[in-house]
C-alpha cells in the first residue's frame, strides 16, 4: 500500500474542515475568505467544523 506524500499530509485543510470565522460578526465562511460577506471585515479566526453535516 502505498501512503500519501508528506507535503500533502502536512496540510491541516486535507484531514479536517476548517474554516473562517469573521472576527467582526461572527459569521462562518466555507472555505475561507478574504473579506466577510456579511460586515466587509478583513480579520478572523480559524474555527475547526464537525465532521459530519446535519
């Protein structure tokens, strides 16, 4: 069995969702964004998602 590289295990995103929560508003943004849809902010935090949906 061949595993995966080590450049692609490395990266947090590939084995968790991870997502943008607007420091401003609150709002969460999946996949991360660069400005908050909902207040025009530019800072947030990384907030871990569940992994199963509803």
């Amino acid at each position: 069995m061949i595993g995966s590289p080590r450049y692609w295990r490395e990266i947090p995103q590939r084995y968790r969702y991870e997502a943008a929560r607007c420091r401003n508003c609150g709002k969460i943004h999946f996949p991360p964004r660069d400005v908050c849809s909902a207040c025009r902010g530019r800072e947030f935090e990384t907030t871990t998602l569940a992994q199963q949906g509803t």
